[in-house]
C-alpha cells in the first residue's frame, strides 16, 4: 500500500456519532512470546460512552472482560476487571475518540497475576522516585506476510547477506517502510514519546525507540505502541513479530535494548554511579535473564551482536556486551547504561522493575 493510502488510518477526522464517543480500551494478556509468530499478547474491545472524556483523563469507567477466552481466568468465574491508567489520543478514529489503557484486576479487586505494572508502581518507593528514573526503550520487531515469510524476502530464497539494510534506503534496501511511517505517525498523533525508527540489521526488520520516559510512563507508551503497530499491520497484510530470533542462520535476532539512568548517574561524575550499576547487576545476572524474554537463548549466542546468554560482560563502545557504556556517555563522565539482554518480546514493566531493583534496592 501507498503512503498516501495509509494517511487516512491516522488523521484527525473529528467524527462523532451523534452524542457518542468509541473509546478503545487496551490490556495484555501476559502470553506475549508463547503464541508463535502469528499472534501476540494484546487485547481490546470498543465502549461507546455517552459524553467526551478527554485524552489524559482516568474518568473513564472500570469495565470487564470474559478471561476464560483470553487464558486469564477459568469459564465458572471468568469476569476480570479493566481499570484504566492511562489515556492518550487515539489516531485511527481520530478526535475525539480515546485509547484507554487498562491493568487487570481479579474480580475481589487486586491484581491479576498478569498485571505486571503494579508489580512495577509497588516498588516506586520515595527513595526510587528521588532517584528521577529514566529509561529508553528500544523496540526491535520483524515484519511477516499473510504466507508466513519474512515480508519482502523472495519466494523460496534469501535476500542479499546482512549489510546493505541497517538504516537503509532504497527498493532492495529496505521492506515495509509504508507501516513503518503509518505507525510513527500514529504514535505522534497519539502523544506518545517515540524518539525515532530505523530499518534494523536483518531485512524485514524494524526497530522503534520510546523515550526518555518515566518507569510506568515508558511501559504505558510501549504498549500503546505494540498494539498501534499490530493493529496498523491488518491493514497492510503485515503481521509482526516481537520473536527474538525469527530466522536461524546468519541473520540478527530481535531484541529491546533498554537505556537507563538516574539522576546520579546524569549529574557530574556520574560515571562511578553507571559503574556501581553495572557491579550490582552483574551480581544478578541470571535473575534478570529468566525475566528478559521467552526464547532469548536462541538469540544470546555471543554473535550477531549479543553476548552469551550465559555470560555477563559489561564495557564501552561494546555492542557484544551483556551492559553496553556508550561512548559519548564515557568521554563525558556521566549519562545512562544500555542493557543489551532483554529480548524484543520481554514485557517493559518488568525491565524496568528489575533495573531498579537491581541498582536502587539491593
């Protein structure tokens, strides 16, 4: 599909119908990576409420879903709750329509297992949030077609070795820029903080950062992003993959880079606090590994720019390392680690939950 075709998913058409606004309301259920490549974790349906709730607003009333069919909960009591926690604009409908994103509750209302973003507030103690956290997440995810080959690879082939498509332009040198561009508009046009997109190392694959943003507010806006991303695909017959390692071989995996910092490390000589990190999250390696995503053994190989899973190296510049220093943030003595382990299908809560468990708690 054209560009030109694609705008029209995005723009803000300010329909109404009549004295009724559809919102869409957004959850998770908590089996991203265990589906296969063709289907993901996320969820929605439409209300249609009466009045115009603004975007940013939580006024929005609690509702319910059957879990039996979405795996969260058994057919003799299946209701489980929608609470809203966060809103933003939604770019498809258009204004005044709204995204509702929604945690989930059992039906005595605390959390369901599933709702990792409590897990993630429960910890925001004073002392966490004197810290001013902040983290960018960097969402890799490969495109796949309605047949279920890597979209715009030939049929019954292989494209050209990995090199001429990292940041890439060009007929032969990029596949499915039109969603890419649909999506980056949509999460503008929804509030939401994307930092930028790149055509990644393997064809077919595409990388969207969200960023700098809060601990709960980077894992809010990830999701939104997810679901804009998949919903966007139906309507160019692309499906996408948050799978690790989508193809075997000689091709990169897909991960979710994440970058973080407090305000020790951002403040001068915040060199010693990025290093202090890096220390207490070598000493937990392996816990954050058995959270960082379903299938990253395969790819965490020590190649294709990744270290072995079983190993923790840190260093500048390293893009083999399991905690990356960039360089500019050595030369200026202060800045932000990367963690290069997470997997493109690990959930953002528990990221960032575990890098401040990790550097502030223990």
């Amino acid at each position: 599909m054209s560009g030109k075709h694609s705008s029209r998913y995005v723009k803000d058409n300010d329909v109404r119908y009549g004295l009724k606004v559809a919102h869409q309301y957004v959850w998770m259920d908590g089996q991203e990576g265990q589906k296969g490549i063709r289907f993901n974790e996320m969820r929605s349906k439409t209300k249609v409420i009466q009045k115009d709730i603004p975007a940013g607003s939580l006024d929005f009333p609690e509702w319910s879903f059957d879990g039996s069919s979405t795996g969260q909960a058994e057919g003799r009591f299946s209701d489980c709750i929608l609470k809203p926690v966060f809103t933003c604009p939604d770019p498809i409908r258009g204004n005044p329509h709204v995204f509702v994103l929604c945690e989930v509750l059992n039906p005595d209302g605390t959390p369901h297992e599933t709702n990792t973003r409590r897990l993630m507030e429960n910890i925001l103690s004073q002392d966490v949030l004197d810290e001013e956290t902040l983290f960018g997440f960097e969402q890799e995810y490969t495109m796949f077609n309605k047949a279920g080959k890597v979209y715009g690879w030939p049929e019954g082939g292989f494209p050209h070795p990995q090199g001429p498509f990292y940041c890439g332009v060009g007929l032969e040198a990029v596949y499915g820029r039109p969603l890419v561009e649909a999506h980056l508009d949509a999460c503008i046009k929804a509030g939401l903080k994307i930092s930028g997109i790149n055509a990644e190392v393997m064809p077919g694959q595409w990388e969207f950062q969200i960023g700098p943003a809060g601990p709960l507010e980077v894992g809010d806006h990830v999701m939104i992003a997810r679901w804009l991303l998949h919903r966007l695909g139906e309507d160019f017959g692309i499906t996408v993959t948050f799978e690790p390692k989508p193809m075997e071989g000689d091709w990169n995996g897909a991960g979710a880079h994440t970058n973080y910092s407090t305000k020790s490390m951002r403040k001068d000589g915040g060199i010693k606090a990025i290093e202090a990190a890096i220390e207490k999250l070598s000493k937990r390696h392996n816990e954050h590994i058995q959270q960082y995503g379903l299938g990253n053994e395969r790819r965490l190989t020590g190649k294709h720019e990744t270290a072995n899973i079983n190993t923790f190296k840190s260093g500048v510049a390293d893009r083999g390392a399991s905690i990356r220093i960039p360089l500019p943030v050595s030369l200026a003595g202060k800045g932000y680690l990367e963690d290069r382990r997470p997997a493109a299908n690990v959930d953002p809560y528990v990221v960032a939950r575990m890098l401040i468990e990790t550097t502030l708690k223990y």
